[in-house]
C-alpha cells in the first residue's frame, strides 16, 4: 500500500490517457527496488520540480516542452510513473518509439505504480503504441553468429539466442554471419502491429561453394590447338610457294638466257613454268591468309583460357542480388543503407 504522505500526481491529456504522478514510496520490497534505483531525497524534491513544470505544459497541450521536463524529472528519479508520463507526452509528439520503451518500462514496473487505474492506463497506452509498430524477432542458434540490423551488428548468439526490436513501419534487412558459413540477408516489409520471426539457416562454405568454369576446359584447349595447326599448315604452304618461286626464277633464267628476239621468253612457251608460277601465288596466298588467321584464333584461344580459369561460387542462399536501398528512420534521425552482391 502507498503510505498516506506519497503524493500523487494525475494530469488529463487530449487523447484521455492520464499521466501518472510522482509519488515517494517506501524502498521496502525489492522488486520495487529493481525497478527504482535508490534516489536522495533531494533528488525526489528536484524531479517534482520537473513533474509540476510538465504537467503545466502538457495542459497547454506543449507536448514538446512537457516531455523535456519529463526527461529532465526521470534523470533524477527513475520512477515507473513518471516514464508513464514522459510516454504519453511522447505519444502525442509521434515519437512512437520513444513512447513505447518508456511504457513498457512502466508496464514492467507496474508493481510500483499507485493503484489498479494507472497500471492498466499504462498497459493500455503500451497496446495502443503495439498498433502503430511493428517488431521484428530474431534467433541466434550459435553462439559465433552476428545478426545485423540494416548492417550494423545487433547482436551475436554469445549474448542472447533471441532478441526483440520494435520499429516503425516500413522496409528492414536483416543478415546472419558466421565464422565459416556464407552469410544470408531477408528484406522485410514490416507493417503496424506485425511482427517478422527470422531464424537464419546457414549453410557451410564447404558444402556451399564449388568451382565453376565459364566453359568445359577442352573448349578453348581446341581453339589454341586449332590455331597450332592452321599455322602449321599456313607455314607448310609457305615454304612450298617459297620453293616453287625459286624453281620459276632459275628455270627461267636458264631458259632466257638466249633471247632470240621476243621469242625465247614468250609465256606462251613456256606454259609449265606459267602454271608452276600460279601455283606458287596461289600457296603464298592461302599461307598469308592461315598465318593471320591463327594468330588472331591463338589470341582468342589464350583469352579464353584466362577467362575459364576456376572460380569459386557460392551455391548458399545469399538473399536477392538485386542491389536495394532501405531507408533508415528513427526518431532522431534519417538516413540509408544500401544492400546488394557484385
């Protein structure tokens, strides 16, 4: 029972949740305790100084200057009722976070609240704040796995197997690491009062990954080997019109020596040498064109080769590749993240 000296302080906000007022209870039982750090009694005297100032703006309904003297009031008594009153003031400035972790505070603490109607005004003020968020529950199997929360670590198996966040409504990503396993990550879309329960399954980099090739080796093998051989073929017929060019030209030669006017070199005559000749061309020919053609498949056989080098690939669900950007919003500030495979 509160004793007859403890004062109570109600207030009358615009949505009928009250504001419970500070009381100086007696530090007799020890969940009481748990719940209420030992405060000075000078201590006590100054927050009651913040209360009266908060209440005097929250009926002016200044609710941003209410729940700084309610915070000022809480840093020197840690009282349940107070935190209820800082939460509805907290409420009223959309600050839905704030609110809630301050009132469920006092909901745990209930026990020190002064009667039956401020306990369940601070539960009910908890159940109207769950409404408007969402919450987002996680597993920790492992005591070397690390939760990240947008990308920043949240926690690690080694302090808890499971934790709770309440958020605002909208876009999260949650990821899962761990000494060798491939990590994994889940987008959520959290809506009010729903709640996402995530319990990542994590899959060895043994039993993960595999070496791949973009292609079957022998493939680019046989365009280096095919290359070999146009250019073994385009050197054979390289040397043979070589020869044969000289063949013409001595052949000739011995047969021009004698010239009798025109007559002693007229192709017409000599009409062996001619086709030798044209065969000669042609070979030079066909040889130009194989050597060019094998240095050219040679450069795509060798760059095939670099590029079917093995690679290692992850076969473990990994979480969408689709780069993403979530945004992050809280009640002091805004930002981003963005989340993706390259």
């Amino acid at each position: 029972m509160i004793k007859s000296k403890t004062t109570s302080i109600t207030a009358t906000v615009a949505t009928a949740v009250a504001v419970a007022a500070v009381v100086a209870l007696e530090p007799a039982q020890a969940q009481a305790e748990s719940c209420q750090p030992e405060t000075t009694t000078a201590a006590k005297q100054k927050a009651r100084e913040f209360i009266e100032q908060g209440f005097a703006h929250q009926q002016e309904l200044q609710f941003e200057e209410a729940a700084a003297a309610y915070s000022q009031a809480l840093r020197h008594w840690d009282h349940p009722e107070i935190r209820l009153a800082l939460s509805s003031v907290l409420f009223n400035t959309s600050k839905l976070l704030d609110a809630y972790e301050h009132a469920s505070r006092a909901v745990r603490c209930a026990h020190a609240l002064e009667n039956d109607a401020e306990r369940q005004r601070a539960v009910a003020l908890l159940q109207r704040l769950r409404l408007q968020l969402g919450e987002i529950v996680v597993y920790a199997p492992d005591s070397d796995m690390t939760i990240l929360f947008n990308g920043v670590p949240w926690f690690d198996g080694s302090q808890a197997r499971e934790q709770r966040k309440v958020v605002y409504p909208g876009p999260y990503v949650i990821a899962a690491r761990q000494p060798g396993y491939v990590s994994v990550s889940e987008s959520l879309d959290i809506g009010r009062n729903q709640r996402a329960v995530i319990a990542p399954r994590l899959v060895s980099e043994a039993d993960a990954t595999t070496v791949t090739r973009r292609w079957d080796p022998w493939i680019p093998w046989t365009v280096v080997g095919s290359s070999a051989a146009v250019a073994v073929a385009g050197t054979i017929l390289r040397v043979s019109a070589a020869s044969r060019f000289s063949n013409f030209d001595t052949q000739w030669d011995d047969r021009c020596t004698e010239t009798v006017g025109d007559f002693g070199c007229d192709q017409r005559l000599h009409s062996d040498l001619i086709g030798q000749l044209d065969r000669a061309r042609w070979e030079s020919r066909i040889s130009a064109g194989a050597l060019i053609t094998s240095g050219i498949t040679m450069l795509v056989g060798i760059t095939m080769l670099q590029l079917n080098r093995p690679r290692m690939s992850s076969s473990g669900k990994t979480g969408d590749a689709t780069p993403t950007i979530v945004p992050l919003v809280t009640s002091s500030s805004t930002g981003a993240a963005m989340r993706g495979q390259f």
